[in-house]
C-alpha cells in the first residue's frame, strides 16, 4: 500500500511490512511470551521457586509425620521432636511433588528434605527423605 504525500508530490510512504520483518516480529513477541511464563511458572517438570512454607505445607508434613520418621537413616533414633515445615519447592508431575525443608526440634534440632507426592485425588505419600545441614538449598532428589 503506497500513501502518496503532496510535498514533493512524487513522495511515496509505504506502510507494507516485509515478510522478513514480519517474522522476526513474531519470534520476537514469542521469545518474550516464553521467557515470563518460565520466569512465572518454571520449567514445566522442573522445580519452582523456594517459598515459605504456610499452613499447607506444614499440614502435608504432620500428615505424613509417621512416614517421615520411618524413612530416616538407622543411625537417627527417637524420640523425634515437632516437625516445622520452613520452606519448599514444587514439581508439577501428574501431581505435586512438594520437596520441603523441615526441622525436626529438640535438644538437637536437625534438618530434613523430604520429598512428598500429592497425588490428582489429593492422597499424599513420602517419597525420600534426606539429612541435611540447616542451610543446604533444597534441590531435586
């Protein structure tokens, strides 16, 4: 499409965008889209971001309380403490993941990562448990 100007009258503005243009706009507005929903969202099947833990995450860890301690390594013997949820990330599998840091209180409180799948029907079941120093990041295991 040509717009014709009437200073100098043989001036012609073109308004067409390229087909090259064009597609560079569109990977362009794409690559953009892709990076905030990754930034908001995460990796599909990746771990998200670390959070608080809130009242869920800690109703997920008394919940599955028994679990827990049945999972710990032999050498760690009871009696076990109150168990508070601190922080947690999130996988999105068919369910939750929740890997959640945890301490276990008492006279020698000790910190735990422990892995725990909520299924679509919201029944959940720990899946691993780990040892770890109080400021260990919380990463896939």
């Amino acid at each position: 499409m040509c717009i014709k100007t009437s200073n100098p009258p043989s001036t012609c503005i073109t308004t067409e965008k390229s087909p090259a243009t064009m597609k560079g706009l569109c990977v362009l507005v794409f690559c953009l889209t892709l990076a905030i929903v990754v930034h908001t969202q995460g990796i599909p099947g990746g771990l998200g971001p670390q959070e608080f833990a809130g009242p869920g995450e800690q109703a997920l860890v008394q919940q599955n309380r028994e679990a827990i301690i049945r999972k710990l390594p032999s050498y760690m013997s009871g009696p076990f403490g109150p168990l508070k949820a601190l922080v947690f990330r999130t996988q999105v599998v068919k369910g939750t993941n929740y890997f959640i840091k945890v301490k276990m209180q008492g006279s020698r409180p000790r910190f735990l990562h422990v892995k725990i799948y909520t299924g679509l029907n919201n029944r959940s079941h720990v899946k691993d448990v780990q040892v770890k120093a109080q400021y260990d990041p919380i990463e896939f295991f």
